[in-house]
C-alpha cells in the first residue's frame, strides 16, 4: 500500500505532466497566425564556412528560398538584394516587384565558384501584400559536396521591420 504523503506527491507529479501536456499540446501550436502585410527580412547565407586547424575555405552554393505560406492571397516581393560580409550590397535579384500567388515559391540561387558574399553574406528581401497575409517562409540553404566530404544546412530568415497596417 502507498503511503498518503507518497499518493499525494504521485498526484501532483501526474497533474503536472497533464498541465505540461496540455500546455504543449499541438492543438495550441497553431492557434496564433501572425498575419502581416509586409516586412523586411534579413537571411544569414554563407558562401563558404571553414575547416582544419588551418581555417581553410570550403566553398558551397546557396538557394535563397521565399515561400508564400498563405494559401488564399498573393505577396509582392519588391526587393531581393545580396550582401558580402562587409554589408556592401553585391548584387540585386529583383528589377521590378515579382508577384507570388497563394501558396506558391521562388528561388534565387548563388554558386559555389561565386565568391563574393564571404562566409557573412547575407540577403535583405522585401514583401508586402494588399491583404493581412500569413508569413512567408525565407530561408537560405547552403550545400556542397567537395571531393568526398559534403555538408548542408539552412538559415531561417529574420524579420528586421514589419508592417503591420
């Protein structure tokens, strides 16, 4: 038979698994949608990253990934600009506004003989929308496959200004 003291100290620990449970349950993970009509977004790219003792290069191609994750309106991207480590703009993606429907993606892709960004290049892309819109997804994925070795990853974009109106 348990003791009181122990029965009630079960009690409490399965409550606060419930209460944690139920705070962290994936029907709460989505119940807040940010809905925005623009922002600026800041992207961490690299066009190399270093290895050995020697701090040598290893160079790598990177996709700039924007992704309209609403399903019923469209963005604008009205600007996709490329910067090397120094913050000095190295090139601009976008001449004029691109349209993104509902759900739709693009890409922007710098290889891995491009070497101008550094390894703390970055993108700076501007959307907006005529409608309260979810989020879109801006990421960066980077990737080589030198020789025998080959690494991958991604950066998730940081929005710097929104506009909430």
């Amino acid at each position: 038979m348990i003791s009181s003291s122990r029965s009630r100290l079960l009690v409490l620990i399965f409550n606060f698994g419930l209460s944690v449970l139920m705070v962290t349950s994936p029907s709460d993970a989505g119940s807040h949608v940010e809905l925005l009509k623009g922002q600026t977004v800041y992207v961490p790219a690299y066009s190399h990253i270093y290895y050995g003792d020697k701090e040598q290069p290893f160079y790598l191609t990177f996709t700039l990934s924007v992704r309209n994750t609403d399903p019923d309106h469209p963005i604008t991207i009205d600007s996709v600009e490329y910067y090397d480590t120094d913050g000095k703009l190295v090139k601009r993606y976008t001449k004029g506004p691109v349209n993104l429907g509902a759900m739709a993606s693009i890409r922007y892709v710098v290889r891995e003989t491009d070497k101008a960004g550094g390894s703390g290049a970055n993108f700076i892309v501007r959307w907006r929308s005529d409608a309260k819109v979810t989020v879109p997804i801006v990421e960066s994925i980077m990737i080589s496959t030198q020789t025998q070795q080959g690494v991958s990853f991604t950066s998730r974009g940081q929005a710097i200004r929104e506009d909430c109106e």
